[in-house]
C-alpha cells in the first residue's frame, strides 16, 4: 500500500487510525521545509547572542537561570538528552512507538521548534527502515512533556540507547549503521524540541483510543446476540425514541441493535402473549449506555486529532516576529482528560455488558435458559465461573477508571510544580483493553450458548455469521472442560473485529466522521 503523507496541521483522525492498524509508511509532505529552515537559522543566531533564551543558551529547569556559552551548546544537548534517559520498566509496543515517532515529525515539522532538516529527515528513515527506539514504559508526569519517554527515543538520533532493527535489540548506533544511516549531533535546542512534547502520552490514548472503539463496535453486535438469547424485546430500539431524545450516539447504537436482529425468528417467536413488560436495563438500556460511551469517544477523537497537530515543545519560535517564546503547550492535561475519558467508556461498556453475562447464566432472568448455560447443570458448573471472571474484570476496570489528571504531583525542584500525569491515564488504558476485550468474549461465549438454546429457532442471518464465525474457534459448551483457552480465543476475535467483518454491515460510522 502507499505511503500515508504527513502533512503538518492537517493530519486526520481516519489518517492517524490507518497509520496505527496497518502500521502504515509514512512520507514527510516537503513543502514545510522553508518553515522548519526559516526556524532553525533563527534558532541559530539566537544562540550565538547574548540575551539569554531558556534552553537555547541556558540550563533547563530549575537550571534555566545558568547561562551557557556557545562553545558549550552542543554538549549542553546531547548532555540533556543522554541524562533524561531515565525510562523504568517493561519496552512499549512497537506500533505506539512509531506512531509516538509520527507525532514528534508532525510536530517538529510545523516550523516551530527550531530544529534542522536534517534531524526530520533522520527520523523518517527510522521510520522507513524500521529502526524502532526501545523506549521504556514508565518515567513521565506528563510536563514538561514526556520527558524520560522522548529522550530514549532521540538518543537513537545521536547513535545512544537502545533500538530493534530486524527483529533484534541492539546499541542504537549499531541499529542506525545496520540500516545504512548515521547518528546526527544535536545543535541548539534540538533535544529540547525533541524531549519537550506529548507524544508518548498522545500516542497512547489514540491507540487505546481506536482499540476502544474497535470493542465498542464489537459490543454493539455481541448484545444483539445477547437480547436474542434471552428473548429480549428490539422495541427499546425504535427510532422513534432515540429521536426524540437526540443524541448521535444512542440513534446509531439504537439503530445498529435493530438492523442486526432483523428476520430474528427467536424475536418473532415472543412478539405476542410474553408475559413479559420490561427487559432489564442492561438489555433495554444498551443504546443509551453504549451510545453514549460512542458520543464520548468521539469528543476524544477530536481532542486528540487537534492534539496530534499540535507544536508541544518549549520554547517556542515566531519567525514572523523573531521571537522565541518560553509557554506551557508541553503540559499534556488535554490528554490527561481525554485518557480519563476513555477510560470511563472502557468501564461503561464493561460494566454493562458483564450484567448482561449475569442475566444469562440466571435462570431466573433468562427466560426458562438452563441454568449456567449447560445442558446437563449440577454435574456440569457451564459457564459459571466465567461469569466470575468477567465480573472480576469489570471490578479491575472500574478501579481503574477514576481519574489520573487529578493526581498531580511537583516535580523538578518545585519549577514543575503541576503535572498532567497524561502518560498514566493514556498507558492504563491498555490493560483496560484488555480486560474489556475478555469480558465481551465471555458475553459472546454466553450469547451464542444461549442461542443455540433456542433451537429450532434461528437468530438473524448477521447473528448466525458471527456465531459461525466464532464456532470455528471455540465450539459450542456441552460437557464442563478447560475453558481458559476459550475466553482467550473469544476475547481476541473481539479484539480482531473479524466478527463484526462476518456481518456484512457497517454497525456505525467511523469514529472521525461528521453527523449526518
């Protein structure tokens, strides 16, 4: 496939989600270079004068008051970027970290943060030639931008650190030359531009963000196949109600629901004489949970798309005036809010979606299914304990889901004195995924039990083909046996989207799309 141009200031959510699931090449769009050149010559000569300017010809921090001579300017850089590697913890996958590398080109390549063309150019062969930073996981606050994150990634640049090259960990300067590149000495301020930034924060909540969205899509189809297991009713889903309410969200998860379970004979089996008045909330109420976990979501994208665009290092330089102004845009707190925002769907999705698990292995909620979802309950436990493993994901994510922008802490001598801590909100948000991916399997697992319950009844034609789908991994639950490899095959069909592919529909519109 071609490769997706970077055009600074103009990259679209849809762009950057291609970028993320294909781990799409990348071009950097020439045609900013007179910008990024006008910046750096500023830069240059500033650092040849006397007036001192934070981080061109001063410390950093609490530090900024020592002036630098410009003898010195150069190691005063590679000194800055070699004693922010201070990175603990497990390496961050591969696919963030390019899009993490992406974000720092769109950035730098606005024209103002004063770097040479050179150093862009470096950084997109990195990317060309799959020269990946090995950048550890934990380490920023969030401000003065990640920080330890952005410095493991740029000491590649300059032959240090760590990075993969052909399926190997190795030296990054040995990375660089097995790839035919050469490492590239720092001027001023061009560690500052690198290390100043949110792209580790931001990259992580637009994965995590475009993973969400992807179970989402998924829990749309999988409590459609739940209402029909327990012979819900599909009026809850009538257009009517959700115009008249009005939110995008709820009107396309409404609307989702419905055109799945279309042709249902198990719905059309209960229509008349059901005993019945009102389903339970959790299947009742899907299009106004989950529709407005979408709503949320979306708002997310576009936080995070005007984010990606974004100039985020310090200080910043105006060659219309030839200034070179000291501000604030590393502190990463719209990331923060947007990850805590995530975060918060995560848990909604998960939360309901474990209650409707509840509901179907209750025999006095499911409508007369047996008990567990076995045929044989008693000497068989069925799908008992998986209903306990979902509820216990569902407890970790909730637990997970109160804030982190909340949790400041002063760093730096007290000159960082409130920090976003968007890196903890973005990075949590992975091992929320996860848990939600499984809990939607679980459901899924008990969905298309249930289902087969009901035969000779049919589900729709899209509901059989996810259960056809999911029946050529995992096979349907007679006698008890090890079920732990099947919630993890569920849970990755989730994760993949495979099933929702089976549908033949588009259950919604795709996350960086307009209303209609």
């Amino acid at each position: 496939m071609s490769a997706v141009v970077l055009q600074p200031g103009k990259m679209s959510l849809a762009q950057l989600e291609d970028i993320y699931w294909r781990e799409a090449e990348v071009a950097v769009d020439h045609s900013c270079r007179a910008a990024v050149d006008a910046a750096a010559e500023l830069i240059g000569n500033t650092a040849r004068g006397d007036d001192p300017v934070y981080g061109v010809n001063t410390g950093f921090g609490k530090l900024a008051s020592i002036k630098i001579a410009p003898r010195h300017t150069a190691t005063l850089q590679r000194n800055l970027i070699l004693s922010h590697c201070c990175g603990v913890g497990p390496p961050i996958p591969r696919r963030i970290t390019r899009v993490m590398m992406i974000l720092k080109l769109l950035s730098l390549c606005r024209g103002a943060s004063g770097v040479r063309w050179e150093l862009i150019v470096l950084l997109e062969q990195m990317l060309e030639r799959k020269v990946t930073p090995v950048i550890p996981a934990q380490g920023s606050v969030g401000a003065s931008g990640d920080l330890a994150p952005l410095a493991h990634m740029t000491a590649v640049l300059i032959g240090e650190g760590e990075a993969e090259y052909d399926g190997k960990v190795m030296a990054g300067g040995a990375a660089l030359k097995a790839a035919g590149l050469e490492p590239v000495p720092l001027g001023p301020k061009e560690g500052l531009a690198f290390i100043n930034g949110t792209q580790f924060s931001t990259a992580f909540a637009l994965a995590e963000l475009f993973e969400t969205w992807r179970c989402a899509e998924n829990a749309l189809l999988i409590s459609a196949l739940s209402t029909d297991a327990i012979m819900g009713s599909t009026a809850p889903t009538r257009p009517e109600i959700h115009a008249l309410r009005g939110h995008r969200g709820q009107i396309e998860a409404a609307a989702a629901i419905r055109m799945l379970m279309v042709g249902s004979e198990i719905r059309e089996s209960h229509r008349e004489d059901d005993s019945r008045v009102q389903d339970p909330y959790c299947i009742r109420c899907q299009p106004q949970v989950t529709g407005a976990c979408l709503d949320l979501l979306r708002q997310v994208g576009t936080t995070l798309e005007i984010e990606a665009n974004a100039v985020t290092d310090n200080p910043l330089v105006v060659t219309e005036t030839g200034d070179v102004i000291s501000g604030g845009n590393f502190h990463a707190e719209p990331t923060a809010f947007a990850a805590d925002q995530i975060a918060l769907a995560i848990a909604e999705i998960g939360a309901i979606s474990q209650r409707r698990i509840a509901l179907m292995v209750d025999p006095t909620l499911s409508f007369d299914l047996p008990p567990f979802l076995t045929p044989e309950p008693g000497i068989n436990s069925g799908l008992m304990i998986a209903e306990v493993t979902s509820a216990a994901l569902m407890s970790e994510n909730k637990q997970r889901a109160n804030p982190c922008s909340t949790d400041s802490t002063p760093t730096s001598a007290n000159q960082e004195d409130h920090v976003s801590m968007a890196a903890h909100g973005a990075r949590r948000l992975a091992d929320m995924n996860d848990n939600l991916g499984r809990i939607l399997g679980i459901e899924l697992l008990c969905a298309a039990q249930g289902i087969e319950f009901r035969a000779p009844l049919k589900t729709s034609a899209p509901l059989q083909a996810a259960i056809a789908g999911l029946r050529e991994h995992v096979a349907t639950l007679q006698d008890d046996r090890f079920l732990a490899g099947d919630l993890e095959r569920a849970a990755a069909l989730v994760r993949d989207r495979s099933l929702v592919g089976r549908c033949g529909m588009d259950l919604m519109a795709p996350l960086g799309s307009e209303a209609a």
